[in-house]
C-alpha cells in the first residue's frame, strides 16, 4: 500500500485504545505501538502533513500494511502491546536483551539461615536483597559477606548434617566458622552472624560497623583476644564492601535514578539504584539507530524492565520529560504491580536532580567509549578484508575445529564472532556421528553439511562472511567442495600452525597469506585459533567422560546405557549416585528393587576394593 492509501485506512480507525501493528511489504513486523485514540495515532505516522525524521522516518518508509487490536482502556492496550514486543521482537522497539530475569540474595527462615542466589521472590518468611543487574554481581557481593562473617559456602544442611564428616580446609584457614562441627557453633550464635550480614546488605554498614567495635573492645578487655582479632578482620571486611557502597543522598532514599542519551546513531539508558541513600548497582542498556526512542516507547521498555526485573522503588527519577498521558499510564501500571504508592518523578533541583544528570552522562559517556571501541574493530576489519581480499566486511566469523581421542568421541567446536568479538552464546558444538577412526576431514564435511542445513534466517543460525578452519590446504578444499555443492559463496581460509602449534599462516587452498608483518592480525587470528581448539577439545572431553561414566555404570547387573543415561541426568555425578540411598535411586524411571540393590553393592564392593588396595600400600 502507498502512503497515501495507508492514511486514508488510517482514518477510518476509531479514536478508541488499542495496539497498532505495522508490517513490511514481506509481511514482517516492524513496529509495535499503542494509543488511548488510534485514529489519531496511527493517522499522524501517514498524514501528508508530517515531517518525521531519523529512525520514525524510515520505518515509516518500510510500512507496508497495518493492523490494529482494540482495547477498553489504555492500561490495557499497554499489557498487550509487551506481549507482542516480546513475541514478535520488531526491529523498530527498544527492546530488552536478556530475558533470564533479575537475581536477588535470600536468607531463608531456618534455625541455621541461609543465603542463595534465587531469580523468583515466592511468598514467606524468607528475606530477599536486590534485585542485582546480573548473576555476577549478586556472586560477588555474596561471596564477600560470607568471608566477612566467615559463613559457610558448602551444599551441608544444617543442622542435619551436624557432626557428620570433618571439616573442610576453609575451617582450618580462617574462612568459616564451621558449624558443622558438634558444639562448635550454636544456632543463635549463626543466627546473629546472618544478621549481621543481613545488615551489611541492607546497606546499614556504619551501624554494623559501631556495633562490632563495640564487641571487639569488650572481646579485648575480656582478655579474649582471638575472638577481639576476629571481629577486628570481620569491620575491615564491612568496611571494605561498604565503600564500594558510595553514599550519594539521605540514607532513608530508596529510589531508581534513570538517565537517557540519545542521538541519531543511537541510544544509552544508564540505570543507578539507590538503597539506604547509597549507589548500591547500575545497569546500562545500548539501543541501535533502527529502535526508536521517545516517551511512548520509553513507557513500554520499562513496563516490561520492571515487570522483569520484579522489584519496584516507591520512587524512580527519570531525566526525560514523558509526555503526561504517557507518566500517568506508567505510574498506574507501577502502582498496580507494586501493591503500594510509586512516584515517578523528574527532578528539578537538588541531589536527585544532580543524580539524574549524572546518570544520563554516564549514559552518554558509555555510548560514547562503546561508538569508539566499535570503531576500532570496524577499521580493524576493513584492514583484515583488504589483507584476506574480500568483497564484503567480515561482521561475523565462524571457526572450525575437529577434535578426538585416538578416533574416538569425535566432536567439532563451531565458535562464532560477530563485529570483532566472541558470541560465546552463538557457539555450536556437533556430536560427530559418522566418523569413528580418526578422518579429520571426514568428520569436518559431516559438520559443515549439518551447519549449512540450517536456514540462515533462524536465530543463531545466520550465514557467516568467513569461514575460518583450523588445519592447512587439504581442510579448506573439502570445505570449500562442500559449500560449493550446497550453492553457499562464503571465504574460506584455513590457519596454519608451525612445528611449535603456534599460529604461522592462513591459507585459501592455494595461496599462502603471510601474518608475520601484521601484528594485528596474527593476534587475532591467534585467539580465534586457540578458542576453538579449546572449545572443541571441551566438547571432545565432556564426550569421553560422559562415556566413562555410563559404560562403568553398564557393568551393573541390570543396568544397560539407557539405566545409565537415566541415572547420569537424574544425580548429574557418579559421586552423588554412590552416596544415594535406595529410596532415591528408585525415583530414577526404570530402576526397581533388584536394579537399586545391585547398584548398591556394586559401589560398596568397589569401595571396599579401594580401601583394601589403600591398608595393603600403608603396609608396604
């Protein structure tokens, strides 16, 4: 459909709620929005009249078609039209990236409380801290109030496992308090530890600080001055995470401090949290020159931010003027998820206001440093074109190599770089199935063939600008005589090593493409070298070990490679399944009584055998 006749269209909508959905002429769709009037929103994108520019504008200019999903009110059109981002993912909409949700810490209500990392709130008498950005963070973070109060960090329960076993090295170097030794630490005594660490991730350190001082003086006077030694090592810990904490405004503030830039290359989101009136975590997200930003478009993202992230602050300052049905919309929404009072706010003086600013020029500055480093990568890829000679930009590299164990447990490691560095999550790993006595390049034709079967328009699956496999002449001939079979036109190089296994060369079959002169690129081509010889040998030896694993498993009486399978994925290691009891091993699907006794024989005569050959080497 022409502009023109799109508008018209346009004008027959009602000025009710709804979703409007425009479609390219493939018939893909590119945008997603939502209205409190359609007839008035969707007619503005077409009318003769409007002057849009940068992203608006071409998207604009891909319409094609539209469609439109009635509504009763706009709260309602909001939900919908984050259900349909989220489907459908449309070039045009600012989108989140990572859809594994937020981490929090929890301390959970038991006699000996404890801390786990945990992605879902449940109801409950359990205590949660965060959200945290990332899983990294909430590592982190938990792995210093845990040396700070020396708290345990091992699987034990307690106080079930009370008294069982000896303690383990962390004990003996100062780094847990081992209540895992009878009578060593009593349940009120490890309570009072997790809530001092409880406090300490609250952000209340300064009280947490005065209180221990006050103990370690009593500790000192009383003569006890290994316990004195201890806190005193336990306050330089607090003091430690508590200055990473930087104190920016009250310590009663809990707040969200959203700072934007944007321009027309792209755009940056720059996310501090505050808790106790300190910066306790920040998040950035970086948007490309097709997402449109603007305050419809803002509302939608952080709709489905907070819904995500699962936590909300009874006040967010934003440093970008939303328009007031769009803020009012918002704040309903964030009300409604939250169960209590939130305030959006854009702050206009003081320290929110100078905390807003900060954060849309971190915002800006991280754009910035991001726009350079891509531009270095971009004149680096020019340059490595130019060296290898090829017709288009090398945006996204695959590499190749095959790995085996004397021609068993063949496997090839597919890694993947995309504009000058890793996509470790695009990564493939193919389980050779057709080669067993050590042909290299039979076992690379089989991978490349069951590669290139995939549509390149399924998501991950895209077709590479390079090809890159580790081996000489002879690896990129039978490559090369693969894809020219299948009608694929991909560059083909191979990376030769010299007589130390080192990187010396790249080869197109023929002709030899010397690195020594180009520094740059022998460290590139180097790192992708080792990264896929060592992600391929990981695949090869997870291969062999799983193998070990079932094939002692088989020598089981009743047990066959599906039992062993069954049992592998069901205990995840052979150590867990000799010390599980019948009760457990006959929750495994196919193991009956007779099965579940003879695997516990089994590991008792081994352990048995173990231990004779161990009193026998004592006594010689």
């Amino acid at each position: 459909m022409t502009r023109e006749e799109l508008f018209e269209k346009a004008k027959l909508l009602p000025a009710t709620p709804g979703v409007y959905i425009m479609r390219n002429r493939s018939g893909r769709i590119i945008y997603v929005g939502k209205s409190k009037a359609l007839k008035n929103r969707v007619s503005s994108y077409f009318s003769p009249y409007s002057d849009h520019h940068g992203k608006t504008r071409r998207m604009v200019d891909s319409v094609h078609d539209f469609e439109v999903y009635y509504t009763l009110t706009e709260l309602e059109a909001l939900i919908q039209e984050n259900q349909f981002i989220k489907q459908f993912q449309p070039r045009y909409n600012i989108k989140l990236k990572d859809g594994g949700g937020y981490p929090y810490i929890k301390l959970s209500n038991s006699a000996y409380p404890e801390f786990s990392i945990v992605y879902k709130r449940t109801a409950g008498n359990d205590k949660y801290y965060g959200p945290y950005s990332s899983y990294h963070v909430a590592r982190d973070i938990l792995e210093t109030v845990r040396k700070a109060f020396s708290l345990p960090s091992c699987n034990k329960e307690f106080p079930k496992d009370i008294g069982k076993g000896r303690a383990c090295l962390n004990y003996h170097i100062g780094r847990c308090c081992a209540p895992c030794i009878k009578g060593n630490v009593s349940a009120d005594e490890y309570k009072e530890l997790t809530n001092r660490a409880a406090s300490l991730l609250k952000g209340d350190g300064k009280k947490l600080v005065a209180s221990l001082e006050e103990s370690m003086e009593i500790a000192a006077e009383g003569l006890n001055f290994e316990l004195a030694a201890k806190l005193r090592d336990c306050i330089y810990a607090v003091k430690k995470l508590s200055d990473k904490q930087q104190i920016v405004c009250s310590p009663d503030i809990e707040a969200d401090i959203i700072g934007l830039y944007a321009d027309d290359l792209g755009s940056a989101l720059s996310l501090l949290f505050i808790r106790g009136g300190a910066i306790v975590d920040r998040e950035n997200f970086f948007f490309g020159a097709d997402e449109i930003i603007n305050s419809s478009a803002l509302v939608s993202f952080f709709q489905r931010y907070y819904e995500l992230r699962g936590y909300i602050p009874k006040r967010i300052y934003i440093d970008y003027s939303l328009d007031d049905a769009d803020s009012e919309l918002f704040t309903e929404w964030l009300c409604d998820k939250a169960g209590f009072k939130v305030r959006l706010i854009k702050a206009e003086r003081g320290d929110m206001r100078a905390l807003t600013e900060r954060a849309s020029e971190n915002a800006k500055q991280l754009m910035l440093h991001k726009r350079k480093s891509e531009d270095r990568k971009k004149d680096f890829l020019i340059s490595l074109a130019k060296l290898l000679g090829l017709e288009t930009l090398p945006d996204r590299i695959e590499s190749y190599d095959v790995s085996h164990s004397s021609g068993e447990f063949t496997s090839c490691g597919m890694v993947v770089l995309e504009h000058g560095s890793f996509a470790k999550r695009k990564y493939r790993g193919f389980n050779i199935r057709t080669v067993n006595d050590g042909n290299d390049l039979a076992a690379l034709e089989e991978c490349i063939r069951r590669r290139f079967s995939h549509d390149p328009d399924e998501s991950g699956w895209e077709y590479p600008d390079l090809l890159l496999i580790d081996g000489g002449d002879n690896q990129v001939k039978r490559v090369r005589s693969v894809l020219d079979e299948l009608g694929i036109g991909i560059a083909v190089f191979g990376m030769v090593k010299d007589e130390h296994h080192k990187t010396r060369t790249l080869t197109d079959g023929e002709n030899e493409i010397s690195l020594i002169t180009r520094q740059d690129a022998f460290v590139f081509i180097y790192k992708i070298q080792e990264e896929v010889h060592r992600y391929s040998l990981s695949l090869m030896d997870a291969k062999r070990r799983n193998a070990v694993k079932k094939s002692s498993l088989t020598e089981i009486k009743g047990v066959g490679n599906a039992k062993a399978n069954d049992l592998m994925l069901h205990f995840g290691t052979l150590a867990a399944l000799k010390s599980a009891s019948k009760e457990q091993i006959l929750e495994v699907k196919g193991i009956n009584d007779a099965v579940a006794d003879a695997i516990i024989e089994y590991f008792g005569k081994e352990q048995n055998e173990n231990n004779n050959r161990n009193s026998k080497g004592n006594e010689a």
